[in-house]
C-alpha cells in the first residue's frame, strides 16, 4: 500500500472538490442553470447526481489507501462535467465583460485541474515488483 507521491496535491484537490460538492446542495440553482438543457432526466438529477460523485471523489482524496483511484476518478468526473463548462460560456455569452472572461479562464483551467489530478494519482499502471537480489 504505497501512499500517492503527491499527498499535498491530493489533499488540496479532495478540499477544493469536496467543497464544490457541498455547494452543488447549498446552492443547486446555480448548478441546474448550466447543466445542459438536453441531458434527461431533469437538471437537478445531474446537478445532485454531480454533487454526490465530487463528495465521494473528494472525500476519498484523503484517504492514502484509495487517492490513486479516486484520483483517476478525479480525472474521469473532470472530463465529465467538462460539457457543463462549455455550456456554461455558451449561454452566458449575454453577460458583462468580466463574467466573459471568466467563463473563457474556466474552460482551460479544467485542464489544469485534470492534470494535476492527474500527478496526484502517481502511476497509472502497476510495475512488477523488482526481483531480489
């Protein structure tokens, strides 16, 4: 059981997606207004659903045994929210300058927290263990 070679990492991304977690059931309106309109069944299901997979994911980040695959489960959940995003700048294009910008910054900063979910997680495949000398 080798711990992640990136603990810090780690734990600050499980705080920052267990936070976002948290806010997905405090304030879900936000979050319904920017899932996209043709997911079924409804806006709220996704926005909830959502909510649920970052507190698992983020919660699991601080536990050594398991912050490799939630990390990995990091990344997959990143990417999958990532249409939300795009949605997200699409219809919000109405709105003033400084909501732009910020919408167009979120897009590649995804990327940025894929990647360093990415390096949280260390190896993605299993080395075979060294033979004794």
């Amino acid at each position: 059981m080798t711990p992640s070679p990136h603990p810090r990492l780690a734990l600050a991304l499980g705080v920052g997606i267990t936070a976002a977690g948290i806010t997905h059931f405090t304030n879900p309106g936000f979050f319904d207004d920017i899932v996209p309109p043709w997911l079924p069944p409804s806006r709220r299901f996704w926005t909830l659903l959502s909510g649920v997979a970052e507190l698992i994911v983020g919660i699991m980040l601080f536990v050594p045994r398991w912050r490799r695959r939630r990390a990995i489960a990091l990344v997959v959940l990143l990417i999958a929210v990532y249409p939300a995003n795009l949605y997200m700048t699409w219809d919000w294009r109405d709105r003033s300058a400084g909501e732009q910008v910020i919408l167009w910054l979120r897009l590649p900063l995804q990327f940025v927290l894929i990647a360093a979910a990415r390096r949280a997680s260390g190896p993605w495949h299993r080395r075979p263990p060294l033979p004794a000398a």
